[in-house]
C-alpha cells in the first residue's frame, strides 16, 4: 500500500509516474494499492484529460464535507474533551459564528476554535462569545 498525502501537491510527472506503477501485476493480481489524499484541486486535477488513464484506474473516491451545523457543537465538545476539558467553553452564537466562517470544515474550525479560544482568555471571559469568534476570523 502506498499511501500519499497532500496528493494535490503532485507534479504531473509524478502522477503519471504513478499510474505506471498501476500496470504492474505479479502473479496475475493487482500488489499496489495507491492512496491518494489531497484537497479539493487533486478532484479538479485528476479530471484533466491528461490523467485520464489513472482516473480510470481509481475504484473508490471519497469527498469528506463540512460538518453540518448540527454536528458542529458536538465536534467542539469532544475536542474540548480531548484537551482535558468538560466545561462548556462556546457559547451557542459562538458555534454557529464558527460555522458560518469555517463552512463546518475541521481545519478551519480547529484553527478559527483555537484562536478564539485565545481571545477569550486574553479577555479573561469564561466562555466564548461571537465577539470572540470575530475577533479570532480577522486574525486568521
């Protein structure tokens, strides 16, 4: 198994290179099994002409979304959770401020979360306002 992150990164040599790594069978079975992980522009690079051939070759694709509006608290918790805190440290217009600017995306809910935590403490709040979030989206 080959597995490579960031695959939107790739040149399109290596790509290619990669493909002819596919075509490569012993004992009449398939041995490599590629991996590719990547954002958004792997989707749109993969669908060039160019690539055709090692699109052809991909058996599962697999787009993992923003998290929905509703999962977005719980996804806050069980963070919080993993730090070693159970309080609950975001208020309710703080979680949909954070919603709304990340779109429910993990990286930037962790990054945005994470700054207006920041905020909040360096205003001494015990929890997280919308003010907060706000501040925290204009720093990133």
């Amino acid at each position: 198994m080959l597995i490579v992150d960031e695959a939107h990164h790739l040149r399109n040599e290596v790509l290619e290179d990669l493909r002819l790594l596919t075509n490569y069978a012993m004992d009449a079975e398939r041995r490599l099994c590629l991996l590719l992980v990547g954002l958004t522009e792997l989707r749109r690079r993969l669908r060039m002409a160019v690539h055709e051939s090692l699109t052809q070759r991909i058996v599962v694709r697999y787009h993992l979304s923003g998290l929905t509006r509703e999962e977005t608290p719980a996804y806050l918790s069980h963070r919080l959770q993993l730090a070693g805190c159970t309080l609950p440290l975001f208020e309710p217009a703080a979680i949909e401020a954070l919603f709304q600017a990340t779109q429910g995306l993990p990286r930037k809910l962790n990054s945005a979360a994470h700054y207006a935590l920041s905020a909040a403490a360096l205003a001494k709040a015990k929890q997280v306002s919308a003010e907060h979030v706000q501040a925290a989206v204009e720093e990133l």
